[in-house]
C-alpha cells in the first residue's frame, strides 16, 4: 500500500467522524507493533496538509517486558516528533501470583489508563489508537458473541471522567493492507515479547472470520457496513459530534413520543 493511499483513508476517518480538530494535540499510542507504527506515520505526514491544524506526539507505554524501543525512537526523530517512554509494572500487577486469571483486556485497560494519564500530563486532547477494520469487526462479533448485544469500539470515544477523547484514525484501513505498508516502508516492527500475544479472545476471532470469507468473500466489508449503518449510538455520536448521552436521552424521548402517538391511536396504553 502507497503512503498516499493511507493518508487517504485516514483523512476519509477524521472528516467522516470528526476525529480531528483545529489545534488539537494529539497524543499517538506506539506499542512498536505494526498498526501503531503505521498509525504513527500517517499522522505525521496528515498534519502537513489537512484541514485542521494539529500538532502530534507519541506515547510507548514500557509495561516491563526488557523491549528495546531505539527503534521507535530512531523513526520518531526522522519524522520529527516528540517521542515518551512511560516505565510501568504492568506486566508484575497483571502476571501477580495472587492474579494468576489476569486477563488481555484486564492488562489493556492498565495500559490505556497509563496512556490517559500521561497525555493529559503533556496537555493532549487526543489519543490516537491502531485500531484497524479487522480490529472493529472483531469487537463486534466478540460483543455478539460474549454480550449478546450488536456493538463495535467505536471511531471517537469520549470519557465521562476525562478531558481527553480517544480517536481510532486506521478504521478503513485493512491489517493486510498495514503488514504491506509496514513491508514496503520498512517500519521497525518490534517483536511482542508478552506470552500471551496471539492468545486472547479477539486471536479467536481471526479463524471464525478466516472460514466466514472461504465461503463469503465480502464478509469482512458486509460486517463492516452493518456496524456503520447500524445505529450504534457511539458511531453515530462520533459522525454527529454529539454526546453521547445526549443520543440516548433524545433516541429515549423519540420512542416515548412514538409510544405515545400508538396510544393515542389505539385508544390506550401499549
């Protein structure tokens, strides 16, 4: 995949979904892993040209496995931008004796709470996540699958109890089309030292979704465009720009109103 055509769908997510906005600084997470290097690489390239101006810098959450990111550092200097390594004991606390079950979304809620806390200490408004479409499709089949409900993570998550959004720009962008742009631009993978990479519940759904395209090969972009059109209230939100909450009390007041119009109709309560 040409640069040009990450950009492109980077900026399709940020106009469609107002992830980005005139003077936000942006705090971008690098893990070392393809997705958020590619992340990483589009952002600093985007900022030159789109419509908003933005300022970037990026956040490696060390969670205490020894990996060695002079890499990431090396690539944050050629695109000049700011680069923080925030140590933890992450890997200690999720690992413990006395939490032998700590979970991939136990220690993931850690890291984004580290994350959170030291882009708000560099004056962030934005964190930006290498969610790809793949990592969308999943969510939302674990959703079904776990919680019996329609829901996929959404492209602008805004929290309650913090002044800082979480954006997910690589929606459109597809982990094959990452794995070739991390090839061709020579991107400095780094090696996930964690035991239980590619052993969680979201690995699981890698060979569901795998037979799903054998037989359906559009399945991915039809899941896809189910979760778009779906009336999720984040990703409605997200394309409105309104709150959340606000989406839920007006849908709320809309199906009362409705309600009470059939009453009317029908002579008597429903």
């Amino acid at each position: 995949m040409k640069l040009q055509k990450l950009y492109r769908y980077v900026r399709q997510a940020a106009d469609e979904y107002n992830l980005i906005e005139d003077g936000d600084k942006i705090a971008v997470a690098v893990s070392g892993g393809k997705d958020s290097l590619a992340l990483l690489y589009a952002l600093a390239g985007l900022k030159r040209f789109y419509s908003a101006s933005f300022t970037i810098c990026a956040i490696t959450i060390d969670i205490g496995f020894g990996m060695d990111f002079t890499p990431v550092q090396r690539l944050c200097d050629e695109l000049d931008v700011p680069f923080f390594i925030c140590h933890t004991q992450i890997k200690d606390i999720v690992f413990h004796p006395e939490n032998p079950n700590g979970s991939c979304s136990f220690c993931a809620n850690l890291r984004r709470g580290a994350l959170i806390s030291k882009a708000l200490e560099l004056g962030c408004t934005k964190l930006a996540l290498g969610h790809h479409k793949e990592d969308i499709i999943y969510t939302m089949m674990m959703s079904m699958l776990f919680e019996g409900r329609f829901y996929a993570v959404s492209p602008y998550t805004a929290y309650d109890d913090s002044q800082i959004a979480v954006i997910r720009p690589l929606i459109y962008v597809s982990e094959g089309e990452i794995k070739n742009f991390a090839q061709q631009y020579q991107l400095p993978v780094i090696k996930n030292l964690c035991p239980r990479d590619g052993h969680s519940a979201r690995s699981d759904m890698e060979p569901l979704m795998k037979q799903l395209t054998s037989l359906y090969s559009d399945a991915k972009d039809r899941f896809f465009h189910a979760i778009e059109n779906g009336n999720i209230d984040d990703w409605t939100a997200a394309r409105t720009h309104m709150d959340v909450k606000q989406l839920i009390k007006n849908s709320k007041m809309q199906e009362k109103t409705i309600n009470s119009s059939k009453a009317d109709q029908t002579g008597g309560e429903l």
